[in-house]
C-alpha cells in the first residue's frame, strides 16, 4: 500500500558471502521492526528512510534503529528498501491519519540517490494522501484462473537465459556456489574481480561525476538546495500536523568513507581524482539542510575516525560495524537538539 517491495511477516533468509548471511523479519504491519510492543513504539521515535536504515543486509537486532532501542529510545522503524523520501513521507502521513502520535520524526538520508528536484513531491503534500492499495477481487472467473496458471507455466517453461540462470540459482549447489559462494574464497574472489566477473561495487555511482566537481557554479549544485526544501517543507508539516520535533541524520557513501573506492571510481571514468572531492555531495547537502535551519546530525566525522571498514565488500550499504556507530551518535544527538530523553 505504499509502493514497498517488503511484506508483512516476512522471513527471509539474505545470502551473499563475504558481505552477508542473515535473516530479515517484518511485522505484520510490514515494517522491519518487532511485532510485540511496536504499537508502543509508535508512540515513540519515528525513523524514516530507505535501504541503509531499513538494514536489509543486516540482523534485526544489528540496525541502527534496533541500537538506539537498546540505548534507551522506543523506536519504530518505518523504512523501506527502495523507497524515495516522497514514498516515507506518505508513510508518515498515513500512519499520522491513522491517529499514531511519535515523539519525533527523524528521515535517514545517505548520499546515493535522494539528491533531485522535489518539486512535484512538494506538490503531493499539499493534495490528499493516495494510497496504492489493491482490493483483493471477490469474483475471480474461471477464465481469470486459467489465464494466471497459463502465465505460471511460462514462467517455468522459461527457455531464455535468465530463465536458465533463474532455475540454475534456485536447484543447483554447484552453480549456487559459483555464483555467491566463490566469493567466500579471498583468492576466487580477487580473481573473478580482477577478470571483469565480478562487479565492482566502486564503479557503480547514483550521483553524478560532476557533482565531486571543484568548480563555483557547478549546475548540479542546485539539486541540494532543492532537496533541502522539501525536506524544510517536511519539518514544517510534522510541526503543523503532529507538533513534534523533526530533524535529519545524514550518512556519507562509500565513496565518501573509501578513498580506494574513490580513486578506482576516478580511474574508471578517465578522471582525475586530485580535481574532484568525493566529500562535496555530502557536505553540499549538509549546508544546504543548515541554511535553513533543519536539525541536522552529521555523522560524518564519527564514522570516518573508526579505524574499521564501514561498508560491505561488495555493496555500499553501511555494515553492523557503521550502524552501531550512527546509533550511538543518535542517542546522544536526541537530547541535546531535540530534547528528548531516553524513555526505556
């Protein structure tokens, strides 16, 4: 109902040597958050935003939110994987219509793909909340039912490439193998990277090039000032509907933690790194979100002095390792900015 690909009560187990092998759960509202004792945290901190707080490639009780609720906060958490910040918001607007009242509303906003024009987003928050809900039919025709098993087969009977890779990965341990677990393997796995079999999380980048551009006018420079406004324009709904603090915690890419990253980035586009910044998309934003005066937590310099790796072996998400970090700054950024207390 809010365009999210999770489902309620959900239990999947989540494999890909050496970044992961765990086990992600929902309630039976949805969301990745505990079922006993979620409609207390509602009443408590909402945590908003994508894939990074949503913690896909961690334990439930390894996310950030889950830390913070061991540090003391009733925390729900509402993020989703492959949600935009519009999406969250019409969670938020509907769990708020719904008569849900939090002590705050926090959006988690990692640099990789929330910088844009939010202009029609804007637009949607001043017009009724549409939710995407689909009534299940109650008069399926025989016709109906014949069409769907027909479609069902050709699933099965696919003879296309995926199609054979789809009934490889699911049947076969070898091929299973040779696709996930060879990475297990520290010299499979350099080998298979170094002959092009493998993708390169460093360089695959949402955000522009021209964005880590040292440059004065750079023209994408504008979609921070345009990100900031609605989130400006967010903080002043929560207040006007809800009366409750609102503030943003920033988390940096993996660019941005991983010069080496970085670097074979640079290399890859036939750049050179020493005129490029892969800190500027993060602290563009950052004073972009300042200027107008949004509570803003930065959690940059936290996580770039912990002597660990912060992000997976392959894939940019932030690890267990990054998330403790950024939940240990929430808890001690919520009483200070937001006058919040510990309420556990």
């Amino acid at each position: 109902m809010y365009g999210t690909f999770q489902k309620p009560n959900l239990s999947v187990r989540r494999f890909n040597p050496p970044n992961y092998n765990v086990t992600n759960t929902t309630n039976s509202k949805g969301f990745r958050d505990s079922e006993q004792g979620f409609e207390d945290d509602l009443a408590g901190v909402w945590m908003a935003g994508a894939s990074n707080s949503f913690g896909g490639f961690l334990e439930d009780d390894e996310i950030m939110s889950a830390r913070l609720q061991d540090l003391g906060y009733k925390i729900a958490n509402l993020s989703s994987e492959g949600h935009k910040l519009h999406q969250q918001m019409r969670v938020v607007r509907h769990l708020a219509a719904e008569g849900y009242r939090p002590r705050a509303v926090i959006f988690e906003m990692t640099l990789n793909n929330i910088v844009g024009d939010y202009d029609y987003a804007i637009k949607e928050l001043s017009e009724p909340l549409v939710i995407n809900r689909d009534e299940k039919q109650t008069d399926i025709r025989a016709t109906q039912v014949l069409e769907q098993s027909v479609r069902q087969l050709g699933g099965v009977t696919d003879v296309s490439l995926f199609g054979l890779k789809k009934r490889l990965i699911n049947n076969s341990a070898v091929y299973t193998w040779a696709k996930v677990g060879v990475n297990g393997v520290p010299f499979l796995r350099d080998l298979t990277l170094k002959w092009g079999m493998r993708a390169d999380v460093a360089l695959a980048n949402s955000l522009s090039d021209s964005v880590y551009r040292k440059e004065t006018g750079n023209p994408e420079y504008v979609y921070f000032g345009k990100t900031a406004d609605y989130m400006a324009v967010i903080r002043d709904w929560v207040a006007d509907h809800l009366g409750v603090p609102f503030g943003i915690v920033i988390v940096p890419s993996g660019h941005h933690l991983n010069s080496d990253w970085f670097e074979r980035y640079m290399t890859h586009l036939g750049l050179d790194a020493n005129e490029h910044d892969p800190t500027r998309p993060y602290d563009k934003l950052l004073q972009a979100l300042l200027a107008r005066n949004i509570l803003v937590l930065d959690t940059a310099p936290a996580l770039q002095s912990a002597d660990v790796f912060l992000s997976f072996p392959d894939d940019g998400h932030t690890n267990a390792a990054g998330h403790d970090i950024i939940a240990r700054e929430l808890a001690a950024w919520l009483p200070t900015a937001l006058g919040l207390e510990p309420d556990l």
